[in-house]
C-alpha cells in the first residue's frame, strides 16, 4: 500500500546505505529526499539512481544566494530530472523569480516535466527568532514568506505542522504544502521543535510531509513506512480491501448470471492466492435440463466482464492485508 504523500528523507552518510534503504522501502514509497548529508557524501549518482529506478527525488539543498547564482543551481537540478527542489524564501522575491525562471525555461527547452520550486520558510528546528534579528512571530513570518512565495511565482513552500491551515487558508487549495517536523505517537522530536503526527499533518492540509528519523533510525523501517502510510489513508477516507472469502463470494455471485452457450461459468475461490493471482472463470459440464423447462437467453460475456481489478484480492508481499487502523 503506497501512499504518494510519503516523502521518505534519505538522512544516511553513504551511497550504499541509501541504496539498500531505498530497496527495502521502493515498493510503498515513490518520492525520496535527498538532503546535504547525502548529496555532500554521493553527489547526483544517487539522484541518477532514484531516477533509474522510476522513483522520484526531492532535492532539498535549499539554495540561499544570489540570484544569478541560486538561478543557475536550479537549472542544474533541474536538467538531473528531479521532481522537487527548494529554496530558502528569505533570500527574497528576486532570488525566487529568479529560480522560477530557471527551472521553467530549461525544462521547457529540454522538453522534460518542470520540477516543484518550493520556497522553505522557517526550519522546523526554529523556535526562537530573536536570536537571529527577527522580532516576528514564527507563524506571522512563515505566512508573509510563502506569500511573498506565491506572488513571486513558487509552487508552494515547505513549513511545520503548526502553519499548514494558515498558509492553506490564505495561499489556496492549489498551492503545494510539503512539511517536516513529523512524528510518530510517543517518538522523541529529536532537535524539531515544531512537530506533528502525519495523520494531523495530512489534516491540517499538508500536500505531502517529509519523514526521516522516524524511519531511517527504527529497527524495522519498512513496518514504520507502512504505519504512516495506513495512517495517511485512514485520513483520507481509504476503505481497507474485503477479505478474500467477501470477495470469492461477491465473485461467485456474479458468475452465477453469466452463461455462455455449452453450460456455466463457474468461479474457484480456490484460484485466490497471497501472489495477486486473479480468479479465474472456469467452465463446468452442461447440466441436463427437463424439456418443457423455459429456457433464458444466453448473456454474452467478454474479457471485460470481470476485469483483474474486480477481482483480484490486494495482497502485500508478506501475504497479508494492507495495514489499517
């Protein structure tokens, strides 16, 4: 069960390690970050990688300098083929047209799908603005910034939890939210000050939320991964898939109206197994029928009659159902 709101942050030191992490998860995760620690140690190999193996890349370098020069990085990342990129919003509003421009001009002239420009607003490890000259208060800076953000022409900003529903209410539906800062129930937040559980994320409005620790840290990342996914669906309204003998019977049920000529189709229950397999539609021998009994016409049926999706039991690769709550 994949949830593409999941962004798994790829916090290792080596290129190695990033591989087999991103092996264990690729099945129920499509987007991966790539931050400082790992570009400094791998460099864009790993981008190179997650591109190969059609999974997407958040690159979060948060590019903070001059125009010219956070304008030209943006180009480079872009023509690597990632999907996300950020910025620091405090660089100001000609840095970020600057790296709107960039992005969009050269993914127009190499004909590839423009990467999300995020604007970062205030990091999640921030609690105390003071201490660098800033006499805002943090959720009034970070709504200032991302719309600034917008009007400067960024796809949406990255921000803690506690910000979503403001910068959701006044940048609108369609500006994308992406937030750090996630915690399980019960974890320690580590060196995030401003956190929130992924379900409370997803609720708040966030497009997708970053986690990191959480998983790269635990004992088995790939059980995490698929908490915050199940919790992330039961968010969204996501019903959990029927149980097999539910559905062998709605199946059976429907077999009984179709008949071809030469007798019944008849469906096995026995066909369903933990791999995906279909159930399949076999025949049966021609009952008899008692002359004087009326006959109905046959209904014609097609490979579209029952379709794999209609009939297929969603089974993970451990045999089991989907994780709900």
């Amino acid at each position: 069960m994949r949830s593409e709101k999941l962004i798994v942050a790829l916090d290792v030191s080596t290129e190695d390690d990033a591989k087999e992490l991103i092996r264990q998860l690729k099945k129920d995760v499509t987007f991966f970050k790539v931050g400082l620690q790992l570009f400094t140690s791998a460099g864009s190999k790993i981008i190179s990688y997650l591109h190969k193996s059609h999974l997407k890349t958040f690159l979060d370098l948060k590019f903070f300098d001059v125009p010219a020069t956070v304008g030209k990085a943006c180009m480079e990342a872009t023509k690597k083929g990632v999907s996300m990129l950020n910025v620091h919003a405090l660089g100001g509003r000609e840095m970020i047209e600057r790296a709107v421009d960039a992005t969009g001009n050269i993914a127009e002239k190499l004909e590839i799908r423009k990467p999300l420009l995020l604007a970062v607003t205030v990091l999640t490890s921030s609690s105390n603005l003071g201490e660098i000259g800033l006499a805002a208060e943090t959720k009034d800076l970070v709504l200032k910034l991302a719309l600034m953000a917008k009007e400067a022409g960024a796809d949406g900003v990255v921000c803690s939890p506690q910000e979503i529903e403001a910068v959701r209410r006044e940048c609108g539906d369609n500006f994308v939210i992406v937030t750090p800062g996630i915690r399980l129930p019960d974890q320690e937040p580590d060196d995030q000050k401003r956190i929130a559980t992924p379900a409370a994320a997803i609720k708040a409005g966030a497009d997708y939320i970053v986690v990191g620790r959480p998983i790269t840290k635990a004992e088995d990342p790939l059980r995490v991964v698929q908490i915050i996914n199940a919790s992330i669906h039961d968010m969204e309204g996501w019903t959990p898939p029927v149980k097999e003998e539910e559905v062998s019977d709605q199946v059976l049920s429907q077999g009984e109206g179709l008949q071809e000529e030469g007798g019944d189709n008849a469906v096995s229950s026995q066909q369903m197994t933990p791999q995906d397999r279909p159930i399949e539609i076999r025949e049966t021998p021609e009952i008899p029928v008692p002359e004087g009994t009326p006959s109905a016409s046959p209904v014609e049926t097609t490979e579209d009659s029952v379709t794999k999706e209609e009939t297929t039991l969603k089974i993970d690769e451990n045999g089991e159902p989907p994780l709900s709550h």
